[in-house]
C-alpha cells in the first residue's frame, strides 16, 4: 500500500471513529455531517470522498469486518485444523468489536434501529459466505468435513452463529465474551459437521 493510500485509508477511519463518539453523545439523528466535519477539520467535500451520504459511516463497519476476514484467512491459510481456523477467524473479527465496545456497539445497535441492513451489507455478507465457503470446501476435500456437508450451509450456520454473539452481547453490554459465546454455540452445532 502506497503512503498516499495508507493515508486516506487512516483519514477514512478517522471520520468514521469521530462520527461514532458525536453519535453516541447526542444520538445518531442529530449529528449532521457538518458536525462531523467541524470535530475531524476537513471540508465537506472531504467528507463525501469519503462517505456519499451520513448512512455509509454505519456501513463501514461492515466493510472493516470484511477486510478482517480477508485477512484471517490469509493469516490462517496453513493451519490445519478447520475447526480451530474457523474459531481463530472468528475471534478477529471479534476483536473489533472487543477493543472498541463503546463505539462499536452503537455502530451495530445504529444499524439494526435504522434498518440499514441494505443491499450493500446482504452484498457483505453473502461475500462473507462465500468466503468460509471456499475454506469449507477445502476442509471437505481433507476430510476434516463430511463430504455430503453442504458448505454453504455450514458457512450461513457460522455467520448466524456470529451475528447472534454479537446480539446476545448487544443486549447485556459485554464484549468480554464475545469468542468464548461463539465457541460455546459452536460446540453446539459441530458434531453435525465432523465426518462420520
């Protein structure tokens, strides 16, 4: 990545982060994006290089999380063990959300009270998807996974999995147990993965 890329990837995090802390002192509603500009000292054209419109700033968040998955599945590429993968991968995309609660959080409860759940976050998930379904797919022909496992199938059980963590940990306020909750669900459900 280039400096110039480095910073206007740096800038875009910035306008989001200051537009979570205004949203969550005086409520999404009545934040405008001057506001916004105003707290970041950029102009306002800046801010719509940025951001077309107030709602994409909620929709970040689920672009960050695309791009951590991105990663993990780089990061965790050799590991050998589909299950342990699974669950590493998922405790990054934790990790957000565990080192930034406050701020995440009322991105997460933003979106679900604005219903911004648009065509760009089910375009987010079904890449989501499509990604753990590539990885399952090479589980299966390792024979870590049944092969008459429908990998799609297992991989939106995971992302249903995820986004009922992140719910039951919206309800109670506490990130503190965002991985060992997804490992419990997990458990759960895995023996109708394992091969027979």
């Amino acid at each position: 990545m280039s400096l110039r890329q480095k910073r206007k990837e740096e800038l875009k995090e910035q306008i989001f982060r200051e537009s979570l802390r205004l949203f969550r002192d005086q409520g999404y509603d009545n934040v405008t994006v001057d506001q916004i500009t105003r707290a970041c000292g950029i102009a306002k054209g800046t801010f719509y290089n940025y951001f077309p419109k107030k709602e994409h700033l909620l929709l970040h968040l689920g672009l960050a999380q695309m791009e951590v998955l991105n990663e993990s599945l780089q990061k965790y590429h050799n590991h050998s063990d589909i299950k342990e993968k699974i669950e590493m991968i998922f405790g990054d995309l934790f990790q957000l959300f565990e080192n930034e609660w406050d701020l995440m959080s009322l991105a997460l409860s933003e979106i679900l009270r604005t219903n911004l759940v648009s065509g760009k976050e089910f375009e987010n998930i079904n890449s989501f998807q499509d990604a753990l379904s590539s990885m399952l797919d090479e589980a299966k022909q390792q024979g870590q996974i049944s092969k008459e496992a429908d990998s799609d199938a297992i991989a939106s059980t995971l992302i249903g999995i995820y986004f009922h963590t992140l719910l039951i940990s919206l309800s109670s306020n506490d990130s503190s147990r965002l991985s060992s909750v997804f490992h419990d669900h997990l458990e759960v459900v895995w023996n109708g993965f394992k091969p027979l």
